[in-house]
C-alpha cells in the first residue's frame, strides 16, 4: 500500500492512547513534541480508540477535545448555534490555567477578526473578506506566480541543488501574497521578515511586532494611495471596516493564507517527486498536479488540526461529553482518513474532503490557494525537468506543532541552469537575517524581486 495511504502502523512510541482503556481513559495526550510530528496518523490511529473526540493537549497543560471522525467534525462545523468561535469562551483561559506565555496564545487567543467572531458581526467581516478576494483576477494572479517562480529559480537554479520548502515553497506564498496586498517595497519586506519568523519560530515576539508594523504601515498607506489590491478593496467595502479591523483582516489573510499555502506546495512536491504516478506526469504519462494536491489535502492536509470551537453549553457528541468554553479542535486530517469513508472515498467529490474546512468558517481564500500551489509547481518542474530528491524520504524531518503538517526542509537536486544574463538584484537576504524593523530594507526579498522585476 502507498505510503500515504497507509495509516495502520503501530502505535506511537511513548503514546499515553495505547494504554489499556480502563488506564488511559481522560488522560490527555499531547500531540506538540516530534513524536507526533513524525507519525502523526499513528496517533490519531489510537485517538480514535476515545470515540469521536479524544482528550489532547495543544500545548503542555493547555487541553483540548480533538474530533477525529468525519461525520462528528461537519456537525461540529456547521453548527453555529452550538459551537461558537468566539475564543473569549475558552473557560481555561477565564480562569488562569493557561498561562498567557503558553504556545497555545497565539493561535487560540480572541483577535477582533473573522476567524474568532460568531453571528452579525462574523457575517459583516466574512463579507467583506469574501467580496474582496473574489475581485482577484485569476489570469493576472497565474502571471504573478509565474514570475515570482521564475525570479526564485534564477537565485539557486546555477547550483544545481536546493531546499525546495524554505527557498521555493515558503518564499513563493510570501510574495504572492505581498502582490495581493498591494506592498510597496520597505513594507513587504517587513512583512516577509514578520510572517516569517512567526511560523518558524524565530523570536515571536519580534516578529509579531513585525507583522503588527507593516501591516499597520500598508493600511496607512493605502489610506492614501488606493490601488487594485485585496487591501483597497477591503478598505472601500460597505462594511466600513476600521483601521484597526483593517489591521486585524489583513495579519489573519496573511498568516491563514501563507503558512498553509507554503505547505500545500511543500507536500505537494513531496508527493509528485515521490510517487512515480505522479512525478511521470511531469513527463508526459501520469496524474496531473491537481490530482496530487487533492491526494494531499484528504491525507496530509497542510492544516491538520485547527478548526477550534466551543461549546455554548454542556453537550455531548456522539457519547463524548463536552464542556461549555471547552476549546473542541477538528482534525482536518484525521476526519479525512476516518476509516468509516475509506469504503467510499473514491467516490466522493473531491472536494468532499474537510481540508478547507466546512460551514460558515470554510476557508474563503481556497480558489487563490489552489491556484497559486498548482501554478508554482507546474511552473518549477518545467524550469527543472530532472529535479528529484536530494535524500530518501524516509529522511525527512516535519516540523514539531499539532496545527500544521509542515516539512522542515525539501532538498532536492537537477542540473544546474546556465546563468542568467538579467542585471543582478541587490543583494539578497534571508528572512530575519538583518531585516529588523529599524534596519534598511535594501536587499529584503520583496524589494529584490520589485528590482528584478523591474
């Protein structure tokens, strides 16, 4: 059997869910160390073992139920009258056992966006959103992929290797998203710097008041200079956000389509440059990336385990109870490996998968995400036709954390590109290195690729 499908390994090493029942039951499970990282549908494997939802926890002693079945995780999702996603519920936090440094913060905490509203208020930020991603223009939005691509291969297509996660994968969604946001030079290169740090760790806090800076920084600016981008939409919506909302839209659009978008494309090269249905299609004879980024999303979602709610009151869910303001987590991919739909699953839409999410929180940018995934690979293998794996995949290390599915590093190999004979751009720095929020913005990535462009 494939490797991702087969999810029917043993236990975990060290998994409290593969106690006996009557030892395990209530206690939770930590799912935030490299243990789960590494095999993580060997958890859920035994998570299901609780019934539909499993005691875990996100962070250490944050706890959390999380939904593992497919069924249990739509009614979860499209029950707004039952389960809000309002955080301000979340009792723990109330009541100060989740210490406000705890890892679990940043992702679960209240922000004034629609990610954590309900009701009137979730509905006047969703439009505004919704309405204004759908103004992208999908032939315009391919070219700019195209030619960020383009621009990314020519920095490390002369040496003939390459880690194609934090050189192509992560770099590539940032400066979309840059594009779609309208950056000017010195603010998208902030943002980057922001954005990137902030999902991989590199002093949050710093990072933070990156993000927090530019973004602030870019809604100023717009303020006075509209354009043909996601922020001037939002901004001349009916909705009438205000700066702060504007602020607050804007860290959600980047993070929530960054991050996963980095790792769809991540996975999905792993996929097509490790399964040979796949990576001969980019010869002419197999499936084509759509099909391996569908495969993706129903088996390693990039966003595995998010989805968090709460209970307006004390309920239960098929037999497991659940308490009021107790956080319910859905997994996104463990309800699409449920075993109940393995008899099915080929014959469901393939949109059937809960990758996007469901409800009235389905993810509102999934037809950019797509495009943007599908355009970046398709445009790397044609400027590297013989890229392969620099390693065994076995080898591969994923990075620690219950919410993404997330690769550390893809390093692969092709034969090295002649040199290009474009003007060389300023010099170009990595990430975090050097691009503090008082340091000179020369060099920064999105200013690298204006220059190149130019």
């Amino acid at each position: 059997m494939d490797r991702h499908t087969d999810h029917t390994s043993a236990p975990p090493p060290g998994c409290p869910a593969h106690q006996p029942a009557h030892q395990g039951e209530g206690v939770p499970v930590p799912l935030y160390g490299p243990d789960f990282a590494a095999d993580p549908h060997g958890f859920y494997e035994e998570l299901r073992r609780y019934g539909p939802a499993a005691p875990i926890e996100v962070a250490p002693g944050v706890s959390a139920k999380l939904v593992t079945d497919y069924a249990a995780a739509l009614r979860v999702l499209q029950s707004p009258k039952e389960y809000g996603k309002d955080s301000r519920r979340w009792r723990a936090l109330n009541e100060g056992r989740v210490p406000m440094d705890s890892p679990a913060i940043p992702m679960m905490a209240h922000r004034p966006n629609s990610l954590f509203s309900d009701g009137a208020e979730h509905l006047r930020l969703r439009q505004a959103i919704t309405d204004s991603l759908s103004r992208i223009d999908a032939l315009l939005l391919t070219r700019h992929v195209e030619r960020v691509s383009t621009y990314l291969v020519e920095q490390f297509g002369e040496r003939g290797e390459a880690d194609l996660l934090n050189e192509y994968a992560k770099l590539t969604s940032l400066l979309v998203f840059n594009e779609l946001f309208g950056c000017p030079a010195e603010i998208g290169d902030q943002l980057v710097t922001g954005m990137s740090g902030i999902f991989d760790g590199v002093d949050p806090e710093r990072s933070n008041q990156d993000i927090l800076e530019s973004v602030s920084a870019l809604v100023a600016h717009k303020r006075r200079h509209p354009g043909a981008d996601v922020t001037s939409w939002l901004m001349a919506h009916p909705a009438g956000l205000t700066d702060e909302e504007m602020i607050h839209q804007l860290v959600l659009l980047g993070g929530a389509g960054s991050e996963p978008t980095r790792n769809l494309i991540g996975n999905g090269l792993l996929l097509i440059l490790s399964d040979e249905r796949y990576y001969g299609g980019m010869h002419g004879a197999g499936l084509l990336v759509e099909d391996a980024l569908d495969e993706v999303m129903w088996n390693d979602p990039p966003l595995a385990n998010y989805g968090v709610h709460y209970p307006l009151y004390d309920t239960e869910l098929d037999g497991v109870p659940l308490a009021a303001g107790e956080p319910v987590v859905i997994s996104f991919a463990a309800a699409n490996t449920d075993p109940a739909l393995s008899a099915m699953r080929q014959r469901l839409s393939k949109r059937a998968h809960l990758a996007w999410s469901a409800g009235p929180h389905a993810c509102p940018a999934k037809d950019p995400a797509q495009l943007i995934s599908v355009t970046a690979i398709e445009k790397l293998m044609n400027q590297l036709p013989d890229v392969e794996l620099a390693v065994p995949v076995e080898s591969l290390a994923w990075r620690p954390g219950i919410y993404h599915r997330a690769l550390a590093t893809l390093p692969a190999r092709f034969t090295p590109l002649p040199p290009t004979r474009r003007p060389a751009p300023d010099p170009v720095q990595q990430p975090g290195e050097g691009q503090g929020r008082h340091a000179g913005r020369r060099g920064g990535w999105w200013s690298g690729f204006l220059n190149w462009w130019r």
